[in-house]
C-alpha cells in the first residue's frame, strides 16, 4: 500500500539557494495581508552587513548595556584602544583589570568580558563561521546566554542582525510586541502569545520582527528605532 503524500507548503520547500531578506518580504507578503501592506509602507527591509567580527560585535554590545550612547561609546573606544585594536579574547584576557577599569568598565562588565572571551577559547561559545554554520539558532542562543552578562535578547539580536538569521522570534522585545499589536490591530501579546502568533511565519520570523519594529515607526506616537546587538 502506498502512502497518500501530504501536499507542503510552499514556504516549507527546501530551496535550491539561500534567500535573501527581500525574497522573504515578498513571501511573507503574499502570505499576509498586513504584512503586505507594511511591506507597501515601509519598504523591503534592509539588514545592515555587519564590519565587526563577531567576538568584537559581542563585545560592544557587553560595553553598551545601560548606558547611553555616548558615554558607551568613549568606554568602548578607550577598550578599543586599550587593544591596540585588536579585538581578540586571547587580548581581551591578556589586559590588566586595571586596564579595563581605566576604561571605564565596570566590575560587572569587566567579568562579562573576560567571561565571554574564556567561553571563546573553550569552545562553550562558537564563533568560527564554519561551526556556526551547523548549529540551529536556539544553540546558539543557548550558549551566548551561559556568558555572564548575556541574556537572550542580546543572544537574539546577535542572530538577526550579525549573523542575519531569518527565523528567530525575539518575543521578548517590547517593540517587536509593541508593532505586532498596532499592525494586526490586537491588544499588545504577552511574549507566550507572541510566540504562538509567530508560527505562521516561519521560517522568516525574523524579517516579521523588522516590520514590528517599522510597524511601531509609522503606527505609533513615537519613533522606536531598530535594536543592534
């Protein structure tokens, strides 16, 4: 007896090459009509390409929390040039902690730093492309999150927009759930319900996320720019 074959869905086809961020605006479109008409509205997204490593990229973003962005970033250019601009966890270690206090770190930034660089030299964290390439997302995040200091938005953000993951749901996000609720014209979800509302739009959460983020731009009474890691 031969089993009836199930039809797929077009979107859950394995594809001959990797889409881009625009082809799954054009998809999500065709699925959505609200996504349509951000898409209309809005635009096809634009993913910056990232110029940092990704350690360096991690980095920053330890140096950035809560703190406003110039005081975040003199703190992090005197890191930097602390380096010698060499943004390495073998350097990273290296520096005195008095050298990274007179950056201007705190102590708790100071062990996130040096936590993240250990976790990079022992494999917990991975970062060589090749290897990053044969883990799923929620690895990923998973071990970014064992670093002191990085919690899974930070994890999240890190996947979206360094290495442009296309199907990470960060329901965590006041904006993401903030733009979901004023695009679809609902009560703003509980991250549980945003969760549940994301799965028709796999395997391109991500770029619904970015058009939570620009729904929160063009429906709301003030601006919320796009997160970086």
């Amino acid at each position: 007896m031969v089993a009836e074959r199930v039809p797929t869905a077009p979107w859950a086809t394995p594809r001959a090459h990797k889409v881009t961020p625009r082809e799954a605006a054009r998809e999500l479109a065709d699925r959505d009509p609200v996504l349509a008409r951000l898409v209309a509205e809005a635009g096809l997204p634009s993913l910056p390409v990232p110029v940092e490593t990704h350690f360096g990229t991690l980095v920053r973003a330890i140096t950035y929390q809560q703190l406003a962005g110039a005081a975040a970033s003199a703190i992090h250019g005197r890191l930097i040039a602390a380096l010698d601009r060499d943004v390495a966890p073998e350097r990273l270690l290296a520096l005195p902690e008095e050298a990274l206090r007179g950056a201007g770190l705190s102590g708790a930034k100071a062990a996130s730093l040096r936590d993240l660089s250990a976790k990079v030299l022992d494999g917990t964290v991975v970062l060589e492309p090749r290897r990053l390439a044969r883990l799923s997302d929620d690895e990923i995040a998973t071990r970014l999150s064992s670093v002191r200091g990085i919690g899974r938005w930070t994890a999240e953000m890190f996947l979206i927009f360094q290495l442009r993951r296309l199907d990470v749901w960060p329901t965590g996000d006041l904006g993401v759930r903030r733009g979901y609720g004023l695009a679809w014209s609902v009560p703003m979800p509980t991250p549980k319900q945003l969760e549940a509302l994301g799965e028709r739009y796999r395997p391109y959460r991500s770029i619904t996320a970015w058009y939570c983020w620009r729904a929160t731009e063009l429906y709301g009474k003030r601006a919320v720019a796009i997160p970086v890691a």
